[in-house]
C-alpha cells in the first residue's frame, strides 16, 4: 500500500510540472508574436479550432491524438510533448534532490521553467527578452531568504564574475557574445552565487563551443553564422544547480 502511496505522489509531481510546462509552451508560442500568453483559449495553430479540455491534458491528449489535432489533422509538434515531459521530469528530480516539496525544490523548478522559456525562444527567435534575466534575479533574492545558499557577497560576485568578462569580450570581438546571453548569466549570477556561476559558464561555453565546432566541421555554418547560444548556458544553469557543488569540488580535487 505504501508503494501504492509513493507512485501516486511521484504521478500527481509529474502532472503539476507537466501542467505547468504546458503553459510555458503558450509563452513560448505566443511571447514572440505578440500575444498574449494569459488571455485567449487555446486553439489549434494551423485551422484556428478551440481546443476543448480533453484535448489539453498534459501528454496523455498528445498520445491519444496519435500527435495530430483532432479538427484538421494537422501535426501537433513533437516538441511541445516533450515539453511537457521535460516539466514532469523536472518536478520529479527537484523534490528528489532537495527532500521533496520545499522551498528550495520550488524556486529550483521556477528557475528551470524560466531557462526553459529562455532556451526554445532563443532557439526560436536568436533573443532574450529582457524579462527573463530580470525574473532569475527575483529568483536568486528569494533564495537568500529562504533557504541557506552562498551568501550575499557571494550573489553580488556570481551576477559579475562572467558576465563582465564576456560584455567585454563581445566589446573586443563583435559578436563574441549577445547582449542576452550576458544578461542571463548576470541574472543567473545572482541565484547561483559565483562558484557555481563558474561551473555554469564553463558547461555552457564547452557545449556550445563543441556545438559550433561541429557545425564547422560538417560544414552547416561559418566564423559568420550565428546560433543560438543561449540554450547551452541554460543547460549549463541547470547543471550547476544540480551537480555543481560535486563537479566544483571534483574539479579542485585534481589539482
């Protein structure tokens, strides 16, 4: 019974973090087209249709539908589905590392569903709206009074320890980073505090570098093209607020 228990708490974890991932999906569609992510029904992209509940439930509806809406048939994005799974998962793994449904696993799965944001509009449109970076901020100053973390000297150092360096490599070298890049990792600085902003920054310049490095090599780009590197300082966020205190500390135990 107890097991019983257990499955049903970790299930109803997934449906909340699905749910509201859900809703990010919205953001994301809608933030860059100029509507609004809070009014309006959800409707059917490609005919326009209202969508009903049954067709608005996180992942099962997407299952059902066999990935297509059911008015005109059109292809529902596989993308969106993984959203949503991505937001279960990602509930489920911040009550398993901070001891379920505390204040820390909160403002950890807030920051999550705001890097997500950041990441597929990035993808989607090569920005980052201003607001993002302002709201981790919110995120890093309720964690100074929440729950215990790098003090605020450490918060303060976090918001300049890479993103100094990197507006002043973009001032040296024209394109070497975007503005919204370095306004995500002043932001994320905050939160983070400056360890482990250090950690965040590294993963993320080391993906996104071994990413270019291969477009390279394949021959999709050029020095000139540009990509979007703000979902790999995002993952490199994520990371760091997981695995970053292990990952500092194994890194200073080799030298």
């Amino acid at each position: 019974m107890l097991y019983i228990a257990c499955a049903v708490l970790w299930l109803l974890r997934f449906a909340l973090g699905a749910s509201i991932f859900s809703f990010l999906g919205v953001v994301i569609w809608r933030l860059p087209r100029g509507e609004s992510a809070a009014r309006g029904r959800s409707h059917c992209p490609a005919c326009g249709r209202t969508l009903s509940a049954a067709e608005l439930v996180p992942c099962l509806s997407f299952l059902v539908q066999g990935g297509r809406c059911r008015g005109c048939g059109a292809r529902i994005p596989a993308r969106d589905f993984w959203l949503e799974v991505l937001g279960g998962g990602g509930v489920c793994a911040c009550c398993a590392a901070f001891g379920g449904e505390t204040a820390r696993a909160a403002l950890t799965f807030a920051v999550l569903g705001i890097l997500t944001v950041v990441a597929f509009m990035d993808i989607d449109t090569l920005e980052i709206y201003d607001r993002f970076p302002a709201l981790l901020l919110v995120c890093g100053a309720a964690a100074q009074f929440v729950f215990p973390g790098p003090g605020l000297k450490s918060r303060l150092l976090g918001c300049v320890i890479v993103s100094l360096p990197m507006l002043l490599l973009a001032l040296v070298v024209p394109g070497g980073f975007g503005g919204g890049d370095i306004k995500l990792m002043f932001g994320a600085g905050f939160f983070l505090g400056a360890r482990l902003t250090v950690v965040a920054a590294f993963l993320g310049i080391l993906l996104g570098g071994g990413f270019g490095a291969l477009l390279l090599a394949a021959k999709k780009a050029d020095r000139k093209t540009r990509f979007a590197f703000g979902p790999f300082l995002c993952i490199g966020i994520a990371a760091a607020m997981f695995f970053g205190e292990r990952l500092a500390d194994w890194y200073i135990g080799l030298l």
